[in-house]
C-alpha cells in the first residue's frame, strides 16, 4: 500500500525513490513484523487469558507437557497480524506472486481458526474433522493452480521446476502439475502443525526456513544473479523478498513469547497459515525439491508416517503391534529418551541451520 502510494510520488518527493529498492522495503517489513509482535503479542495473550482460550494437553504424551495444560492458544494471531500487515505496506499489490501468498496464509489462517475454535472455545476434543481440514487444504492448493495457469507471466515455466545439485536441470510436471501444487501445499502445512509440538520448535525452524526463501526470492527476481547461478528467473518474483522478511521478522517477534517456559502457543491457525505460505513460497520460486531439504518438517512427517505405517505392519504380521519410535513426531522421540525439551529444540534449531547453508549451498554445487 505505502509501496503503490508513495513511488509514484518519488518525482515530487525524490526520498520517495527509496522504495523501488527490494532490499530495503524487506528490511522495514523485518523490523516493523517484529515491532508489531512485540506489541500485538502481550494484548493478545491477556486476550486469550480472558476468554480462558487454552491448550488441552493430550493424556498420551509425555508427561512433563501436562504442565502447559491452560496456556492460551491460538497465538497464531500474533504471526499473521505480523506478516500480512507489513506485506500490505511495502509490497507491490499488484505483484501475482504476492496475491497468490496472500491468499494462502489468509486462507489456512482461516481454517486454522475454525480448528483452534471448536478444540479450545467449543471443547470439541479433536477440534475440525480431518477430512474437512484436508478439503481445505486440497481447495487452495485448486486456487493456486488456477490463479498460476491464469497468470500469463508463468507461460514460459507454469509446470517446471528446479532440480537441485543439477546445472540448468528442471523437471516438467506436466498434467500432474495441479496434484503436486496441492500435495506441497497440504503436506507442508500439515508438516509444520506436526513439529508445532515444543516451545519455540516449529518458530525457530520457520524463522531459518524463510529467511532462506527471501534469499531464493531475491536472486530469483534478479536477471543478473538467476541467470550467473543458472536458476530459473522469474521476473516480479523479487517482491516475494518482503513477504519473506516480513515472516522472518514475524517469527523471531513471536519467538520472544513463544521460547521456553512458553507465555502462548500459535495453535493450527499460526501452524497451518505459515507451513501453506512455506509451501506456497516453494511453488512460486520453482524450488519445491528443496523443501525436502530445508528445515526439518519434511523429516517430522516421515517419522509420523514410519510410526503408523510400522505399527500396522507389525499388528497384522505379528498380531503385536510395534512402535518405531517411541513417539512421534520425532522430537517426542527425544523427550522420551530423556532429552530436556530445549535440549530438543536448539539441537533441531542447528541442524535446521546446517540444512539451510545445505540449500543456499545447491546453488553453487551443480
């Protein structure tokens, strides 16, 4: 908004001419993304206590949870608050890519609240029926697959994307474009609700996670550095730069509230909103391979997945079903071997770093 209302003007007002300049719209939509958590973040938590809006711990997990039973949930206010304000301001509003993000976070923000709402306010155990949740999951990712082939300035690349480790190497899709769009979408946000289960885990893995993509948005948008990495370049993707800041700048404000002994969890509707604008980052960029790389959500769903899978194959073999982990999701795994929680979260917080200088690194080994 202040982007389309303000450039225009840099010939009446030539400091106006400061905001054609990516880099620095995204590092104002860093700094003001934290500035509004920090300032949104304690009115919502008193909210939430108000209203008596808090987690239900599960009887299954481990015990040494039951402690945060009544801390105020559907903090995922704060995120959202804090990424799509900033994006409104200083992005293009015109831009397609920030349209489309737009309406992803927006829209699984949405159903987050609804799952938040029946689990929390309307005590409704296992809050939104699965198969409505993923109903919504599968609509958007329809909605991003007809807003791309709508889109003229994905003509020349609509069902492509980038192989990594590999020089000049895409992969085509083809008419199973539309099934992979709603794949990333559905497991990426179903990925990061996953790893949503310690203080700080899933916020501080976001955090790494999108400040890779702002970097891949940056170069991606630039001719010059697209064409010396040898990426696809896709021109207006640049903007994409400060939605990414702006999350970035959103999660470590969010993180000031959210770090051990937590004061608020973000709940499905932070969760699910923020794993859609991941996955949704990825199939704009043409870098969906690379989540299987960045961060560790991809490895917390596989483990859910092993857990069940191994557990009905041993019941059915052997008519004594086993377990693979002792929990799952992985971190539960950890707990239960005696790992204090934030030993937990800042060793998963490294090898998330160490799997984004992995990322940024596919770009140079080819």
């Amino acid at each position: 908004m202040l982007y389309n209302l303000l450039y225009p003007l840099r010939e009446v007002f030539s400091p106006f001419n400061v905001f054609q300049y990516i880099t620095f719209r995204s590092a104002i939509a860093a700094i003001m993304a934290l500035l509004i958590s920090f300032i949104l973040g304690p009115i919502i938590i008193r909210k939430l206590k108000s209203f008596q809006i808090g987690e239900e711990i599960r009887d299954f997990g481990p015990k040494t949870h039951l402690k945060k039973k009544g801390t105020p949930t559907m903090g995922g206010f704060i995120i959202l608050s804090s990424i799509i304000i900033p994006t409104i301001l200083l992005a293009d509003l015109s831009n397609s890519f920030i349209k489309i993000l737009l309406i992803s976070i927006i829209w699984m923000g949405f159903i987050g609240f609804i799952d938040d709402y029946l689990k929390s306010v309307k005590k409704i155990k296992n809050g939104l029926i699965a198969r409505y949740k993923l109903s919504g999951q599968i609509l958007l990712g329809i909605i991003i697959t007809l807003l791309i082939y709508n889109t003229p300035a994905w003509d020349n690349f609509r069902t492509v994307t980038s192989i990594p480790f590999f020089k000049d190497s895409v992969f085509d899709f083809g008419l199973f474009y539309p099934l992979m769009i709603i794949l990333v979408v559905a497991g990426t946000s179903n990925a990061v609700n996953l790893t949503d289960g310690l203080d700080g885990l899933a916020t501080g893995l976001l955090a790494i996670a999108f400040s890779v993509f702002a970097v891949i948005a940056y170069i991606s948008g630039r001719v010059d550095f697209s064409d010396y990495l040898n990426i696809i370049y896709l021109p207006g993707a640049g903007e994409l730069t400060i939605f990414s800041a702006a999350c970035v700048g959103a999660c470590l404000g969010y993180l000031w509230f959210n770090a051990a002994p937590a004061e608020v969890f973000m709940g499905d509707i932070g969760s699910l909103s923020t794993g859609a604008a991941l996955g949704t980052l990825a199939i704009l960029l043409k870098k969906e391979f690379l989540l299987v790389i960045i961060g560790v959500f991809v490895a917390e769903a596989i483990s859910v997945i092993l857990q069940v899978g191994y557990f009905r194959y041993t019941k059915k073999k052997y008519d004594v079903p086993k377990k693979l982990f002792l929990m799952a999701p992985i971190h539960h795994h950890f707990e239960l071997k005696g790992w204090p929680e934030s030993r937990v979260v800042i060793r998963f917080w490294i090898i998330g770093l160490l799997l984004a200088l992995l990322t940024i690194a596919t770009f140079k080994i080819r």
